[in-house]
C-alpha cells in the first residue's frame, strides 16, 4: 500500500463482494455515504500512521449490518466481519478482532469511547458533518423510515433528532482533536440555534426529497 491508497487485491475483493450491498439500503446509509467514509477514514489513517488496510476494511463493513435492524446494526456488522473467512487472506485474527471491535464501535450513540484508533477513525469519518449533509440525512432518514409522517410531523421528528444528536447537550462525541469535524459541528450547532434558519433549510430540502 502507498499513501492513503488500499492494497489493490483488498479495494478489488470489497468493491466486487462488499459494497455491492450498500444498494438496497436507505439514502442516508447508502453507497455514496459509505464511499464518503471509506475516503475519509483512508485521509485519517494516514494522517495518524495507522495501517491503511485494516482502516479501509473497516470502513467498508462500518453500516453493512444495516441488513438487520437499525438497533444493532454496528453489532451484527462487527459480527459479519468477525465471520468473514476471506478476510484471512489478508488480516492476522488479532487484527480481525480488532477491526470487529472498531465496527460495533463506530456508532454515535456508543455509551463508550471506541476501543481502538480505529474505532476513533471510523467514528470520526461516518460523522458526515458538512451541515447541509446533516440536515439532508436526517430528512432523508425520516422519509424512508416514517413515510406515514406528513410534512409538519417530519419537521417536528428533523427537529428533535438534530437537537439530541448535534446540539451541545446531545450525543455526538469526536473521537480525534483538530480534525475539520469540530468546525462543521459548530456550523451545525449555529443553525440548530436559529429556528427561523433552521426551518428555511428544512423546507428547502424537503422539498427537493419529497
């Protein structure tokens, strides 16, 4: 491997055999998300020397328990990881666990810190915290999994998820000082200040994903 780049053999297997599946899964979790951690967990390895590999496998399997429940998604993700034979082609069975470990850890919800550098690396790149992409989630995320909802309910759900995740009494943790997370966290928080500019962002992309 060189630079921030996978070994080839690697990117080819999770490209043809891992990825593929991120399909069938809703926008907010899809290919386009779990391509936008996988670049920049790749730009965090190796801005900490940590081993490009085991951060790119990491990334790759971060949402693919996504094909069960939400609930425990990074659970049976760690354990689809855990039991994927083909991955000893590559990795020693203590970087496996390691790696297994790092995906149940990666949620934002996590009632503890991640265990390893690369539970920190995968947590900090799934935060996908360029505001508009926040705000665009979370819609996203409550069209697909609340279409019962009308407009207004939807605005009320957007609005409760953004404040007990992003705000400053809410869940989101960064895991890795100084990485451009704190800044776009802050922007974030600057709207979720302002009610008449957080609901002119949410009528402008409800509009556009309706």
């Amino acid at each position: 491997m060189i630079g921030n780049t996978a070994s080839l053999d690697l990117v080819e297997f999770i490209e043809t055999s891992i990825l593929p599946a991120y399909a069938d899964f809703d926008k907010a979790h899809g290919l386009a998300h779990v391509n936008r951690v996988i670049k920049r967990s790749l730009e965090l390895a190796s801005s900490v020397g940590a081993n490009i590999d085991m951060a790119y496998v990491v990334a790759a399997y971060h949402d693919i328990g996504m094909s069960g429940p939400r609930a425990v998604h990074h659970i049976t993700g760690g354990k689809i990881l855990a039991r994927d034979m083909r991955l000893r082609r590559w990795f020693s069975p203590e970087q496996i666990k390691i790696m297994k470990e790092a995906v149940e850890d990666h949620r934002a919800s996590a009632s503890h810190s991640p265990r390893s550098i690369y539970g920190k690396i995968v947590a900090e790149a799934d935060r996908d915290l360029e505001p508009d992409t926040v705000f665009r989630r979370t819609i996203q995320f409550g069209l697909s999994n609340y279409p019962q909802l009308d407009k207004e309910r939807q605005w009320q759900r957007f609005r409760e998820h953004l404040d007990n995740k992003y705000s400053s009494h809410g869940y989101m943790k960064l895991w890795i000082p100084g990485s451009d997370n704190e800044r776009k966290l802050n922007e974030v928080r600057s709207c979720l200040a302002d009610p008449v500019r957080l609901r002119a962002v949410f009528d402008r992309i409800y509009g556009e994903e309706a």
